[in-house]
C-alpha cells in the first residue's frame, strides 16, 4: 500500500482521500485554509451556516448521491420545485419552461422555437465530441439565431468571460444546459436540490470519515513544493517541513502547478501556465423581503453589470429571511476585483432595489463579500489538447481542478467521480 498526499481539501481533495484510505493506503490531505471545504466551504452568516459560494444539486448528479449513500447520509438530499426568470430591461419576466418562452415579448415566435429546440435537443443529445471544435456563441448563433443571441445570450456571456466571451466552447455550455434541463419534475417544473443543512454537512461528514479510517487532515499547511526524481515523485513540502509520499494526488487550481511542481518538464508548465481563469466577487444578502420568487433570476439590464443574482433561499429555507446571492464574475484583472468590500456590497443592494422597488435599506439585514481568484475556468474548443493529463507521465502524481472534467462544469458532483477515478489509479 502507498502514502498518499492529497493536496487540497476541497471536495474533490477529500472525497480522493476517502476512497484510498478505504482502498487501504495510508493518506495525508494538506490544505491552505484555515478549514476544509474549499469553494464548498460554510461560513457564520449573522447566525446561518452558509456556503460562501451557492450550491445546488441537480437530478444528473449521481455521483453525489452514490458519495452520499456510501457515508450514510442517503436521507439529506431535499428537493423543491424552483422557478427561473428573466429580468430583462426594467421587467420581470417568467422564464425556464415552453410557456414562458412562448409568453416572453422581446423574441419573435421563429426565434423562440429554435431556442426551445436548441435547449430541448440538448437534453437529449449525448456525443460531445462535434461541439468541442465550436465556439458558444457560434452554435447558439446557427440554432437561435442573431437576434436570440443578442436578447438571450450575449450580455450573460460578457458579463461572465468579459474577454473570453467569444472563446468559450460550445461543449461545455452544452453541459450546463443539459444538466439543469433535465432537473425537471416534469416538462414545466424545474426542480432542484440542496443537502440538508448544506453542502458543509457533506464536507464534514467526509473528514469524520477520513479521521475514522486513519487519515490525517493538515489544515493552515499549505504546500510549497511537491518533489520528483528520476521520474517519480518523492514527497512534499509543506510549512517548511520535507515529508516523504509515494504519491501526490494534487487539487489545487492547475494555474499553481508550474510553481509547485517546478521539476515538471518546462512544455508541461507552459501548458498550466496559459490557462485561463475568472474570478468571483460573490456578495451575499440576508434581507427581510424577497427579490424575487424565482430561484434563478436572469439579468439583462443596462443598469446593472451582473447577469444573474441566485436567491437560495427559493430552494433552501431560513426561516423569514431571504438570502440573495450575487455573484460578480470577472478577470481578475478587471478593477472592480479589487474594489472594496463595502463599496461592492452598496452597488450589489442597489441593483437588488432596482429588481424590487419595495426594498429599502432597512430590509438589508447583514451582507457578507467572499473573493476568489480561481472561481471558473475558462475552456475553449479543444480544451482537452491545452492541458496535460490528470494521471501525469510522472509515477505516482495526478494533478486535477474543476477543469479537468471538461465538458462537465465545475461542480461537487463530477469532483466526486474524478477522485473516485484518481483513487482508483493509486497502486
Ligand atoms: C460561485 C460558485 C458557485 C458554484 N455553484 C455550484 C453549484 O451550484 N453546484 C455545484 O455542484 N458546484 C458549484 N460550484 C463548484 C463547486 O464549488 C466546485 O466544483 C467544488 O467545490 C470544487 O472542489 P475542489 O476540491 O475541486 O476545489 P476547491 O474547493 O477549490 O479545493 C481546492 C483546495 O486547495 C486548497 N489549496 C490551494 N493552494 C494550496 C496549497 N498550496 N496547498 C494546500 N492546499 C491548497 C484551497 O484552499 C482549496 O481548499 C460553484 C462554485 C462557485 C465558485
């Protein structure tokens, strides 16, 4: 049996760490933070544990609910019926299934039926291979057509890649609309997931797991350098201090890599080196009143520079309070990354008062902001050529992110069957 590091205890770090200790190995995870979780971390909102980043589940998760049911927690996925909307120029429109599209005043009816074909085939379609060489914007373009395009489409785009927007693959937005479009109840009601108390209950779960089975989790123990020679990895540096691995299975953004793995041939960490990432601004409000009754509202407004704002709590309750994310994505290049906390917070609820005139200030009950630099990965046609594989030619050394299930968005549950995958490797 080996002794396994796992850098990053993130859920994909932790679930990794929990399939090689089950397989027997003795395991180390090794992790920045101050806690585990990562970008599935919780944090103490004004008395709710939330998850700085929102997440919800989706009926195509499977590899959560296989996770879920090896640690015993089969019974904490809920389910709700959710609703999406569009906010478009000032209205609200109700949006996300054939009546609304119908319904919805600013596309002509060709136009509309084109988009409810593209997003209909799209469920069913299952060979990626053709929308890898394809651009986003150039395939929704040639089903919805331009002016589907320019209404539906392309403010949502710049507003996430800004830079990239004309870059992104048609693959993987054709993931995201198959993931969400099958999380149906039936063909007019959306339905989503959350795990009981939040995603923390899983990561938590896991390292009580990880405990029981002999494996050790360092936290505030970030890792300098993973070593290599003559072909194999040899071990770890992490707070200063050497320790020896048979094999490093590492989670961290592959944007790290060239720099923790400075033994990597010099082509390798080129490759990492150029990939692109963008970062989030995620503001999060705890209000007295609702914005919206949707879970997922769209945003197509001149006035406002996110394309979408996520109030959780339309799948999660909290009681009488309503918790609103909004999420800015952007380079991290892009000003307003560095803007301050208060200021983005400010601008965050006035955009809220434009969706909901009946907001006042009084209504803001606590807001928090959480920054990251590596929040989305940006994956061009033929991402796969770009980047190196997970299992690396180096023995013993596997290097993964959320981009390495290209086409599959980042997410808890693909996270979940690539650690499964990458435990399976380790001799
Ligand atoms: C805004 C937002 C919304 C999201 N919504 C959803 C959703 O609705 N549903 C869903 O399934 N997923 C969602 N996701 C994605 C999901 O959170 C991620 O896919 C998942 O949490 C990634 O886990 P990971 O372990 O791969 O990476 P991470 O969680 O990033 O873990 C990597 C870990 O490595 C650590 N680390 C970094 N450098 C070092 C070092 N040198 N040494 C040691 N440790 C280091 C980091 O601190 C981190 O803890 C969302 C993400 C974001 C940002």
């Amino acid at each position: 049996m080996s002794r396994v590091a796992v850098v990053g205890a993130g859920t994909m770090g932790l679930t990794a760490a929990y399939h090689l200790l089950k397989a027997g190995h003795q395991v180390e995870v090794f992790e920045a933070d101050q806690i585990a979780g990562g970008m599935a971390a919780h944090f103490d909102f004004d008395g709710i544990s939330l998850e700085r980043y929102y997440h919800f589940v989706c009926k195509a998760d499977r590899p959560t609910f296989e996770l879920l049911a090896e640690l015993g927690m089969e019974g904490a996925m809920r389910w709700r019926p959710t609703s999406m909307g569009y906010f478009y120029q000032g209205e609200h429109h109700a949006w996300g299934d054939p009546l609304a599209l119908l319904r919805f005043p600013h596309l002509d009816l060709i136009s509309k039926i084109r988009y409810g074909l593209l997003m209909f085939l799209s469920t069913k379609r299952r060979d990626w291979s053709g929308l890898d060489k394809l651009r986003a914007h150039q395939w929704i373009k040639v089903w919805c057509g331009e002016r589907a395009w320019k209404v539906l489409w392309e403010k949502l785009f710049t507003l996430k890649f800004f830079e990239f927007a004309d870059d992104i693959s048609a693959a993987w937005i054709w993931t995201r609309f198959k993931r969400i479009g099958t999380s149906r109840r039936s063909l007019m009601q959306e339905e989503l997931g959350y795990i009981e108390g939040g995603t923390e209950v899983l990561v938590q779960r896991l390292v009580e797991r990880i405990g029981e089975l002999g494996g050790k989790i360092h936290l505030a123990m970030p890792v300098s350098e993973v070593h290599i020679d003559n072909g194999a990895v040899t071990g770890l540096t992490a707070a200063g201090l050497r320790h020896a691995f048979d094999a490093v299975i590492a989670t961290v953004p592959l944007q790290f890599i060239p720099r923790m793995i400075p033994a990597l041939p010099q082509d390798m960490r080129d490759q990492y080196a150029a990939l692109k990432n963008i970062g989030v601004v995620c503001v999060v409000h705890k209000l007295k009143k609702s914005v919206t009754r949707h879970f997922w509202l769209n945003v197509n407004d001149d006035r406002i520079e996110v394309p979408g704002i996520v109030e959780f709590s339309n799948l999660r309750r909290f009681g009488d309070d309503h918790i609103v994310y909004f999420p800015y994505y952007m380079p991290t290049t892009h000003p307003k990354f560095s803007q301050s906390d208060e200021s983005i917070a400010q601008e965050s609820f006035a955009y809220l008062k434009l969706l909901n005139p009946a907001l006042s200030d009084d209504d803001r009950l606590a807001t928090r902001v959480s920054r990251l630099r590596y929040a989305q990965p940006v994956c061009p046609p033929r991402y796969p050529e770009s980047v190196p594989p997970v299992a690396t030619h180096i023995k013993g050394l596997q290097i993964a992110d959320t981009s390495s299930y290209y086409p599959e968005d980042r997410g808890i549950a693909e996270g979940a069957r690539l650690a499964k995958e990458m435990a399976a490797r380790v001799r």
